[in-house]
C-alpha cells in the first residue's frame, strides 16, 4: 500500500512538474503608423503548431508554451511581417506588443485566410460579423451607408419597409432581439424612415449579428443579438468627414489627445459625431411625387449625437467614455404625430494584468428612452424606460481551452400609457432589477470544438430564477468543410407595447413583466412563470468552396414558449392587462458569397415559418414572410480602382393580414342615452374574417444601384461622390391600406440622389 501511495505521490509531482515547465506570451499587434490594432491577425511562434488569431482589441495568448527559445511572428494581408525573439521561461508570463508597417503593396484590405482560420477555431453557429467596409458596399439610399440597410440583406433577417419598417430576426420581434452599443442597450436603434439608424457607420469598428442560438455571455432576449462595437479616434492625426445630401448632413471629427507611441503603446483619443436630417425640407421640391402627406413633405426629422473618448496603456489595458442622444419625430398631418428622444452614455474597459493569466473587461452604462403618440383617433400613447447595466467578464486562457465567467446587473423602470380603440385604459409604471451570472467553457478536442455554457438569470420583481443551459459545438471535417450546432433556454422580462396585429408600428414603447399572474393562452389556468420564454436549436454547415468562395447553411428552429402581450381587447378595468400565448419560428438560411478586392458577389435565401397561438387559433404573424432573396453585386474598377459600382436587389414573398368580411355602423355613445342611433351620422367599423392573418399581400420586390467616384487630393484627403438610386425601376410596394376609404399607400418610390463627402 506504501508502494502505490509512493508511486502516486511521484507520479503527481512529475505530473505537476512537466505542467509547470510551460509559458504563455500575450500582446497586442497594432498598425505602426495610426496605433489602430489588427483584426484577425495571426501570430505565431514560427516552426511550431502554436498561433492564434488576434481580437477585436488585437489582443492575443498562446498559453501552454513549452519553455525555450522562439521567434514570435505576425502576419496580416498588406502588412510586411513582423519577427520578435522571445525566450519562455518556466510559470513564465510574456507580454509583446507587435507593430506591422503597411506593405508597399496594395493586395486590399481584406484578410480572407485570417477569417477563415477564425471560423475553423470559433464555433460560430448563426453568428454574422459585418465590417465597415460591407456596410460601405451596399448600394445606400442618399449615398450615405447606414447598418439599416445592410442588416436587412443578412439570413434570416426580414426588414417590413422604408417608413416605420422594424427588424425581424428568425421569428422574433423587436423587443425580443437586444440590441447593444459598446455594451449599453439601445432600446429603439431605427428612425421613422427605415433606412437609418441611429449608429454612425464611420465610428463602427464591427458588428456582430447572433441571430440565435447565442451562448450564455449573453442574456435577458428570446431571440437574437445585434453587438456593435466602436473605434477609437485617429491616435496620431487630426482629421474628420463632411458629407451632405439631400436626405442629411453629417460631420465627424477626431483626433489625438495624446498621440500613439509604437514603443510604449499609450495613447489617448477621441472621436464625435453628429448628423441631422432636412428631408422634410428638401422632399418637396426633389421629392414632391413621393409625398403622402398633405404638408406635401416627407415628413421625416432626426438628429444624431455621438462622442468618444479613449485612452490606451502600454500593455493593452485600456478604457473607454462615451455618450449619446438621438432624437426623432414623424409627423403624419392629422393622422400621426410622433416624437421619441434617446440618451445615455458609460464606460467600458479592458485590464490585462501583468502578473496573472486573467483578462478582465466591464461596461457601466445608463440609457433612456422616451416615446409620444398623438393620432387622430385623440387616444395618445406614452411610454418611457430608462435604466442601467453593469457587468464585469472574466477571461482565462489554455493552450487548447478558454474559460470566461462574468456577472451582470440591470436595472430599468418603465412609465406606460395607453387609452385602447375600447376607451379602457391601461397604466403602468414600475421598477425591475435583473442579475445574471454565467460560465462559459470552450474546448479543442482535435477536430472538434466544444462550447458549453449556462446562464442563470435572477428577475428580482417576480421574483423569479431562470436557469439556462446552453451548448456550442463545430467539427472541422477537413480544411474546407465545418460542422456545427448551437442550443440553449432563453428568457427575458421586457414586454414592448407593439401589439404584433399591428401593420404598421410607429410607436415602440416598452414596460416591464406583469408581477401578477397571467392565465395560459385560451385557458383559466395560470402559467407556471410570468416572464417570456424560448428555445433554440441551429445546426449548420460551412464550406470553402474554393478560397474565395464560402457557403453557409443553416437550418433552425424556435420555440416560444411563452410569449407576453398587452392585452389590446381590455374592455373592464378587471380584465387582465397582459395576454400570454405561444409560437414557433423554423426554416433554413442560406449565404454565398465571393470576395475579392475588387469583387463582391452575396447572396442570401431564406425559407422560414414563423406563428403564434394564442389558445384559440394557430395564425402567422404579419411578419411571416416565407422567402426572402438578396443579391448584392460591388466591382471596384478603373486604372486606380477608383470607381466603385454597387447593386442590391431584394425579393420577399407577401407579409399576412387579416382579410375584411364587411362593414358595420359604429356608435361611440359619447352622447350617452341620448345618442340618436336613427338619424346620426355614425363612424363606419371594419367586420374582419374570423381567421386572422389568413390573406397576403403582394410580393415586395426593390433595386437599389450606386456609383461612386473617389477622388485622392493628397495621403489624408479625399472627395467621395455618390450617386445613387433607390428603388431604381419604381416598383409600387404596399405600405398601408385603409379599409375605410379604401386607399393604398405605398412604399417610397423612385429616389435618385446625389452625396458628397470630403475626408480630410
């Protein structure tokens, strides 16, 4: 028994010394000349199997380094490569900061090997990364690029038109899909004309679109995530753009505040912007034929504001101040007046000690959003929601594994008012604090990538704890053919105020779960928890058809199992306030695409299912559109590749709406026993079909095209000028139609447009 106890204790100690005989090296890799950090890098100890892609941040870690002597590399499409010799020493923890120098070579901007490698490593599934630059390719409305107009020609994504339109992702509506600025919630990221947001798209360093089966970093939504991240402002130079057309004007500055030092890696930098929109002036003499206003207007107003400072140490830690406030206002003479303002601002960072394995990272932000409805039926809406969230994230890195924890807390109150087509009225104004904490642990196992996490979700109001177990996997078949599938529980405790029988959705307001209980759909029973409730399942396929071509397919499916309405048929103030039903959303995404540096090619099929069931009927949604096409086509030509041409053409089936059975006359009785039901004069009310949703639309069909010219007047300035055209041959898609008058609105017509943009 001495002997096997020996014999263990020897063999734990080996064990433990043979482990310890290993290193790691970390750092960053920055562009040499502006101090911005290299995306998707590789580095690499060269002669070994060691490497790894850099982030973001153009962070990287090889950890599990045996101890010796190497030389450290890092290598990125139009960059000369950079050699340091390091040396690992035993426990050891090396920080290198790398600054390649732009090759004098022009072999474009794109690093393709780099994103493939990072698809090989990441597991990846429903997960869509979009850059400035396929932001910028994109024929855009004004000439002005915008992330609206982009995110609409993404799988799985279905965009329900240019006024008013709203973002659906694979079956679930607005409220369900968490959209973040630099970790801070946006609660409305549209304007009123749907081909705007309210991001800038030159401060965007890069988006990422989950569009489901996310992993547990992320919480609090049913459905998809929209993380746009941010630059930094020009750490060495001065400069900024100037842009107008006739949708809007523009001006962006920034700047050092301290420059950029390629030995010590500091720096300090900011970065402001602001647009403003004057397409109620302009339309009526550019656009005077697109006007369904009797102002003769497009009566569309926003204005835009954004600023950023950022401050970098030597060693990659760095932090970051940012603030915002987006106004809008639509205003439909004597039909609709709305007005919404959203303001925030916060502070995320990144600190990577020197003396430990860990990386850590954390956001603290606020928000607030306000919205106000007055239409002509003199039942106004107001909804307000204003809160914070903090969160911190933990990051430990192996040589074949990563672990990263973290936990987060929000809080948000909401104010809701709302008098419904029943004269009922329905209020609400509460305060909700939600916890969460997750794990999350990502293995290599040769071929195959591993990615379990779980999340547990704490809704203090309820109160309820929502526990979410969710997986992640990818096997690399061979070099050119992946396989993946990603699962989990989701929830969320936000309610939006848009009833989705709605058509048209001007007013987006918002209020927290009902703390009373709620009846299961068509049922007197109670449903065993308040909050919504879904389920994922995504699997996939990637293929590198060949080095410039991919294919992604992904099948899916959604589970809403429990989905919270307002209840729009409250008649009694003892009648609930919030309805319960339940729904699925399934089908299957396609994406091919070839990119070169002066050729584009993308396109997108999606084949989708999307339903509700309220416990008396199983209906679509009026965002169930069964198939949605993209293609978009950018070819940069001429001697110095100066010109650049762009076409976008969408085809999407019919949304569903409810058909019409007849007339009725309608009393409202404001003159209570006394009204004359003989001899007065009566609003006319719609009898609808007993089948709700059971009539489509027409198919939606829009081409959009663009050239643009680029004229370089030294290394630092240029002028671009846009010409473009949207809805190019004029198709009459419907926007609204008004049963009583029998009027068709349509979609915004024809609209050519020419912007400048002077870079200096």
């Amino acid at each position: 028994m001495r002997r096997v106890l020996y014999l263990s204790l020897v063999f734990v100690l080996c064990s433990v010394s043979a482990f310890s005989q290993k290193g790691t090296v970390r750092g960053n890799v920055y562009d040499k000349d502006t101090g911005e950090p290299i995306i998707y890098g590789n580095v690499i100890l060269e002669g070994t199997t060691y490497g790894n892609n850099t982030d973001l941040d153009g962070f990287f870690s090889l950890s599990g380094v045996p101890v010796g002597n190497y030389t450290l590399m890092a290598t990125y499409l139009g960059y000369d490569t950079v050699r340091v010799d390091i040396a690992i020493k035993d426990g050891g923890l090396l920080y290198e900061r790398l600054n390649l120098t732009e090759s004098s070579f022009d072999l474009g901007v794109v690093n393709v090997s780099a994103k493939r490698e990072q698809a090989r490593s990441d597991v990846q599934v429903s997960k869509l990364t979009v850059t400035p630059s396929q932001i910028k390719s994109l024929p855009s409305t004004g000439g002005e690029a915008d992330i609206a107009q982009y995110l609409s020609v993404l799988p799985g994504i279905v965009f329900t038109g240019d006024q008013g339109g709203q973002l659906y992702i694979r079956g679930g509506s607005p409220v369900q899909n968490k959209v973040l600025l630099d970790g801070m919630t946006i609660y409305n990221p549209f304007h009123s004309i749907g081909f705007f947001s309210v991001f800038e798209t030159e401060t965007i360093k890069n988006v990422d679109v989950l569009t489901g089966g996310f992993d547990a970093e992320y919480g609090g939504r049913i459905s998809a995530v929209v993380d746009i991240t941010t630059r930094e402002g020009d750490k060495n130079n001065f400069g900024g753009i100037v842009s107008a057309n006739p949708f809007q004007g523009k001006v962006l500055l920034e700047g050092p505040i301290k420059k950029f030092n390629p030995e010590t890696g500091g720096s300090a930098s900011f970065i402001f912007t602001g647009k403003h929109s004057y397409i109620d002036q302009t339309s009526s003499t550019l656009y005077s034929y697109a006007t369904t206003d009797t102002s003769g207007t497009l009566p569309f107003n926003f204005t835009d504001i954004y600023g950023k400072l950022s401050m970098s140490g030597g060693n990659g830690s760095k932090l970051n101040v940012f603030g915002f406030n987006y106004r809008d206002r639509v205003n439909f003479q004597n039909i609709a007046d709305l007005e919404w303002t959203s303001s925030g601002g916060g502070a995320n960072f990144t600190l990577i000690p020197s003396g430990s394995n860990l990386t850590v990272d954390g956001v603290v932000a606020f928000s607030n959003y306000d919205v106000t409805l007055n239409e002509g039926d003199g039942r106004p809406r107001s909804s307000g929601i204003g809160g914070f969230n903090a969160g911190l994230n933990f990051t430990s890195f192996g040589s074949k594994s990563q672990i990263k924890y973290g936990f987060e807390v929000n809080g948000f109150n909401t104010d809701f008012r709302f008098v419904n087509f029943l004269d009922a009225s329905i209020q609400q104004e509460s305060f909700t604090t939600e916890i969460s904490t997750y794990f999350k642990y990502k293995l290599t196992l040769g071929k195959l990538i591993i990615e379990p996490s779980v999340r547990l979700q704490y809704y203090a109001s309820l109160p309820e704890l929502s526990p979410e177990p969710r997986i992640g996997l990818k096997y690399n078949v061979n070099d050119r053919l992946r396989l993946k599938f990603a699962g989990g529980l989701y929830s969320q405790n936000l309610i939006s105020t848009v009833n989705e029988t709605d058509v048209v959705n001007l007013f987006v307001g918002f209020l927290a779960g009902p703390e009373e209980q709620i009846l299961k759909p068509g049922s007197n029973e109670r449903t065993d928890t308040k909050l919504q409730t879904s389920r994922h399942a995504v699997a996939g396929v990637e293929i590198d058809i060949t080095d410039k071509i991919e294919l992604n397919v992904e099948p899916y499916y959604k589970e809403f199992t429990q989905i919270v309405n307002i209840n729009r048929n409250k008649v009694e103030s003892t009648d609930p306030d919030f309805a319960a039903e339940t729904g699925e959303a399934y089908g299957i995404d396609f994406l091919l695409n070839y990119n070169t540096p002066q050729l584009l090619l993308w396109f997108t099929y999606s084949y989708g299912f999307v339903n509700r069931d309220d416990g008396f009927e199983v209906y679509p949604t009026i965002f169930d559109r069964r198939h949605n096409f993209n293609s978009l086509v950018t070819y940069k030509f001429g001697g110095d590749r100066t010109w650049e041409a762009s076409a976008r053409w969408n085809f999407g089936t019919g949304f569903p709406f409810t058909l019409t059975q007849g007339f009725h006359t309608n009393f409202d009785f404001r003159d209570g026993i006394t009204t004359d039901i003989l001899e007065g004069n009566p609003d006319i009310g719609v009898i609808f079909s007993s089948n709700r949703n059971d009539g489509r639309l027409p198919d939606y069909h829009r081409l959009d095209v663009s050239v643009k010219k680029t004229i370089n007047f030294s290394e630092r300035s240029k002028l671009e000028a846009t010409f473009s055209v949207t809805n190019a041959y004029d198709r009459d898609n419907i926007f609204f139609f008004d049963r009583i008058s029998f009027d068709r609105v349509d979609q915004l017509p024809i609209l050519p447009s020419l912007g400048l943009a002077f870079h200096f």
